[in-house]
C-alpha cells in the first residue's frame, strides 16, 4: 500500500451500480447495498439461475483484463489524431466505443481536458461511480471519504499532498461523477514525448492522469531506466 492509499484510506468505501440511495455513514460494516448484492448473489446460485463461475469470471474481466490500459491508448490516440481528439471531446461515449470500449459504467462518457492553464480532477463525492470501461475498477483511495470530501472542499490541497503542485494561476475544475455521468482526463501529452508512436505514448499514460491526481511524466532519457 504507498503513502496515498494509508493516508486516504479511512473508509471502506463500497461499489454499487445504479442506485445512490444508500447510507454512506456506515463505512466500516458492508453497506445496505453489498449485503443485498450478496444476498442475491447467493439465491441466484442456490436457484440454480446464475453460475458462479460466471459471477467470477465477470469480476476477473474488470479487475484484470479491463483497466487502464483501455483509457490509456484512448488518450494516446487522442494525442496522435487531432480528428480523433475533436471526436472524442465531442462524443466520449461514442470516440471510446469505437476501440470496443462499451458496457457497464461507461455509457455516458465526458472527456475533460487538460491544458497549460487548466487542470481537472476527476470524483465522485457520493461514493464510487468511475469509468469501469476505460479504467477497470476504482482504487480504494479513490472510494476513501477522504478523497471524496477533500477533493471538493480543497482539492489543490488534496493535489498537492498526492505530490501535483498546480500554479496559482492553473484554473482547477473539480467533476462530481455520478451514475449517470462518468469523466474521464484526457492528460497534457509530456515534454520530450515528440516523435513517440501511440503504442509508447499509452504507455506513458497512468490511471492516476486519467483521473486528474498526477500528471503524465516525460519519458526517461534514452539510455537511462
Ligand atoms: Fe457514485
């Protein structure tokens, strides 16, 4: 666990799919939701009417095969086609789906970007709601009450103790996600990163970029790790 996720994680933090409704004071014991999930969960498997091989294979897609990298080469491309950028400023949803990036908790994209004078980050003050389809499954820091209070009552302060100091003059946009809205950062594309094709730039790119807590560093020097 690094420094953030000790200093933010103070709370369970839970995820959920659609509903907001549920009681978020209750940090430390499952929520109202996660008991009902798994409830159902196991009357749909002793019902014979869900295989939990299914239900595991599901959660494997998100936590190991959809991740940041999807976002990561959707920013990338973005860098390299400035039609693609105009695309994908204009219709998220539709610029991501057309990688194959569609389904659960990524149906109603935005794209805020990231200039020399503007900076967005990117979190959802209620609970969790994060773009499962570009970035996999949400950090724990990021469901922490912590991140969720301070991002809105002083975010450069929250910024700069994840180590991202923004000039006074660096405007700041905070976006509250919800279930129905998710953001996604398209990052500054990093000094030094000229002549990179867009396989090496989507390495360069973190999840972190991608929610508005770090910058995309400039590649190492040649020679040098
Ligand atoms: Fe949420």
């Amino acid at each position: 666990m690094d420094t953030r996720e000790r200093d933010l994680r103070h709370g369970s933090g839970h995820d959920h799919g659609r509903a907001h409704d549920h009681d978020h004071a209750q940090q430390d014991v499952p929520s109202d939701i996660t008991l009902r999930v798994k409830a159902l969960e196991s009357l749909l498997v002793e019902k014979g009417l869900v295989d939990p091989a299914a239900l595991d294979a599901i959660v494997d897609m998100y936590e190991h095969k959809v991740g940041p990298k999807n976002g990561a080469r959707v920013v990338a491309r973005a860098w390299c086609d400035p039609a693609y950028k105009e695309r994908l400023l204009a219709d998220a949803s539709a610029a991501i789906g057309e990688f194959g990036y569609t389904g659960r908790q990524g149906e109603h994209m935005i794209v805020v970007e990231n200039k020399p004078k503007l900076h967005n980050l990117v979190v959802c003050t209620l609970c969790s709601c994060y773009p499962w389809t570009v970035l996999g499954l949400p950090p724990v820091w990021y469901k922490s009450a912590p991140y969720r209070a301070r991002a809105v009552i002083d975010p450069r302060g929250l910024l700069r103790e994840l180590g991202l100091e923004l000039d006074e003059d660096v405007e700041l946009r905070v976006w509250d996600s919800t279930s129905e809205m998710r953001y996604l950062v398209l990052p500054e594309r990093p000094a030094g990163s000229e002549g990179m094709d867009e396989a090496a730039l989507a390495a360069l790119v973190t999840r972190d970029a991608m929610v508005g807590v770090a910058k995309v560093a400039p590649p190492a020097p040649r020679g040098r790790p």
